[in-house]
C-alpha cells in the first residue's frame, strides 16, 4: 500500500496502532494513529462547512 513519509516514520514510532486504509487496485493508507488513542471529532457546523466548500461546484451543477 502507499503511505506518505510521514506516515512512514508515525508508524515506525508506535509499538500498536490502528489504521484505515482504503483497498483496490492502488491501496492507501488513509491515517495512522497510536492504539486507543480517540480522534478529535471537529463540531458538525465545522464539518458542514468543510463539506460544502469541497463539494459546492458539483453540487451546484447536481441542482441544475
């Protein structure tokens, strides 16, 4: 699978972790981090409006 440097060296680090890799022909590993440890959830209204500035253009274009 492809993993970027950084992921490289995170996971070099840690004795046990967890991952989320995405698998296909080209797998990737997505993140890496130490087991046990909880992901900060950013607030809904944040991720909304990641969402929409990401996916506005096609959106837009869905609605037409």
């Amino acid at each position: 699978m492809t993993a970027t440097a950084e992921q490289v060296e995170q996971a070099s680090r840690l004795k046990e972790f967890s991952a989320m890799v995405v698998m296909g022909p080209n797998p990737r590993l997505l993140w890496i981090r130490e087991k046990g440890v909880d992901v900060p959830v950013p607030p809904a209204e944040e991720r909304d409006a990641h969402a929409l500035r990401k996916w506005s253009e096609l959106l837009r274009r869905l609605a037409q």
